[in-house]
C-alpha cells in the first residue's frame, strides 16, 4: 500500500482463477482514490480478518459508499462513526475531488499495529460506483443493460457478461491449497494468462540476495563498532590505572583487599559500559522519532518506540564487553606491587 499500483486486471479474470482447483482461497483487492493521503480500499470482509482487526465502534459497511477506517486514519483525520466525506481521485490530496458521490463512515477500527491502521475499507461496489463502472449489485445499471441488450443477456454466460461490462480489480492476494500449489500456479499465471502472479517469500529473498552486500556491510559495520567500543573502554581503564597506581597502593596499604579493588575495577568497566548502552538507546529513539517524521508524512508509516527483545541480548552483550575490557586492567591492579609502586611514586 505504499507503492502506486502497476494497473488494474480483470475481475472475470480472477474469478476464474479463484475457482482453480489449487486455489483454496482469494481476497479481492480496488484502489484508485483516496483521503486526505489514505488509500481507500475496495475489498472484502475477509480481509479485515487476515488481520484481525476489529471494530471500535460502529460496524461494518453492508452496502455501497460505506466504510469502516483505520485507527490511525481516525486518529489523524478526525474521521468518526457517522461522518461523511468526499474521495480525491489517486493518492495526491490535490487530485481531483469526487464531489458527484460521497463515502459514509459506519465503523472505527481498533489499533492492530498493521497497514490496516492506514487505511479506509469500503466494499469493492463502491469503488466501482464512484468510477461510474457497472456491475450487478447495482440494480438501476443492470436494469438499464437489459432493456438495451436483451439479445445479449440471453445469449452470453455469466463469466462472459462479467468481462463485456468490463469490471476491474487492482489485485487479488491468493492462498494456495498445497506448496506445490506455490510454485506451479504464478508460473502458469504469468505465462498463460494477462495477470502478473508475485510470490513474496519468493521476492523478499530475491529483494535480500540483491540487497544483501549492503545489509551485510551495515552488520559488519555495527559489529566493528561495539568492538571498538570494547577495546575504548579497555584503553580508558588501562590508562587510568596506570594514572592511579599509587593510590591503589596507599589503599592496599590501609587493608583494601585485592578482592576489593578488582571489583571496584570491574564496577568502573561495567559502569561505562552500561551508561554507554542507555545513551545509545537514547540515540536510537531520537532517531527513530526524526525517522518517524519522513516515515509518517511519505508513506503514512510509523515506527514503534517500545522495547524489543533483540535489546535485552544486546544489553548482555554491552556488559559482558565491560566486564572483559575491565578484566585485564583490574587484575593486574590487584597484583600490584606495593614497594615498587610507592618507591617510584
């Protein structure tokens, strides 16, 4: 839903293919207009279900021009339960105004943290209505169509009437019965029919192989990063001991333990380490929030601020870099020695 759709295909098309035998389910999917910058969606029910999104408020549209909106729609446009409001024709704001019919809100969805919080749901009827294309829940249109060409109806297939009226989907997301299924049915779309058939398993991996020197190079990137970060603390602690070598010295005079000083080492490493962690979370954060704000006003996306669980191993690793790059240092503080180090200080 980000991207500008390639085109439309036909309906009768993609019925056909929905009743394949190696076809266990579809979703039909129209675009074309949108709402202050959110897409409005023709579609089904079911897929509303694919995400399981539920109703806040009101309920589900049940007839043509009605539509139930996204949490994040509603939250930023202001759109609720009774409103009425008029489509733009693409998704620039400034396209041009469907002013000739308006859309009905009868629902609000609930935050599912999906691309439906995005988008504006209608029944495929309506993005048909709006476009002025006729099909046969209209009854006035199919009343005038069969007073003009009564020949026709009497002498075509229904499939056949479907495609002569020239009813158009923009997509239509497939769930195969088999992985067989999976590979032999797009090969077949794409060679056999005018539809384009796309595998996302398929396309993400082609997306990382080519993609995936760069991805790579950031992974080797951060890794160089947290290990030079290691060897600064490493160097800091060194550094700093030889700095503090006598006063490690007056203190083992006055009963501190080796034990003691270790530890104090060791705390020091781990101090930096972790205090270095909440700074880059920190940072993280800031810059999500200025990502947020390129995100949300291109592509009506935001990302999420809560903690993930790939930051609790990310905290172990900080501080088992803390507890190694302070290791050396306060182990050879604790094997100090006393004369020497008093003699020379």
């Amino acid at each position: 839903h980000v991207d500008a759709p390639t085109g439309n295909i036909s309906k009768a098309e993609a019925d056909k293919l929905a009743r394949n035998p190696m076809v266990e389910k579809t979703i039909q999917l129209s675009f074309g207009d949108s709402y202050k910058g959110y897409r409005i969606v023709g579609t089904t029910p079911a897929y509303l279900d694919m995400y399981n999104a539920s109703l806040a408020k009101g309920g589900l549209f049940s007839k043509s021009m009605e539509v139930v909106v996204g949490a994040a729609v509603a939250k930023r446009t202001g759109l609720k339960v009774g409103d009425a409001f008029f489509s733009t024709h693409g998704e620039d704001e400034r396209g041009h105004t469907h002013e000739e019919s308006q859309f009905l809100v009868t629902g609000v969805l609930q935050t599912t943290g999906s691309v439906i919080d995005q988008l504006i749901i209608t029944n495929l009827e309506s993005v048909w209505d709006i476009h002025g294309e006729m099909h046969e829940d209209n009854p006035e249109v199919a009343h005038e169509e069969h007073d003009g060409d009564e020949k026709h109806h009497t002498e075509n297939e229904v499939g056949e009437e479907t495609e002569d009226r020239g009813l158009q989907i923009t997509a239509m997301l497939v769930k195969f019965r088999s992985p067989m299924a999976v590979m032999m049915l797009p090969r077949t779309i794409n060679e056999q029919t005018s539809m384009q058939a796309a595998v996302p398993t398929l396309e993400i991996n082609r997306l990382m192989n080519l993609m995936g020197i760069g991805i790579a190079t950031l992974q080797g990137v951060a890794l160089a990063i947290m290990l030079i970060a290691g060897l600064s603390v490493f160097v800091s602690l060194f550094n700093r001991l030889k700095e503090r070598q006598f006063e490690h010295a007056l203190m083992r005079t006055m009963g501190t333990s080796r034990r003691l000083i270790f530890l104090i080492l060791v705390a020091e490493g781990l101090l930096l380490s972790i205090a270095g962690f909440v700074f880059g979370i920190l940072l993280s954060r800031i810059g999500l929030i200025l990502l947020n704000k390129v995100a949300a006003a291109d592509f009506r996306f935001s990302f999420g601020y809560g903690w993930v669980l790939e930051e609790w191993w990310l905290l172990i690793i900080t501080i088992l870099i803390g507890i190694f790059a302070a290791a050396i240092p306060a182990f050879k503080a604790a094997k100090l020695n006393i004369a020497q180090t008093l003699s020379d200080g």
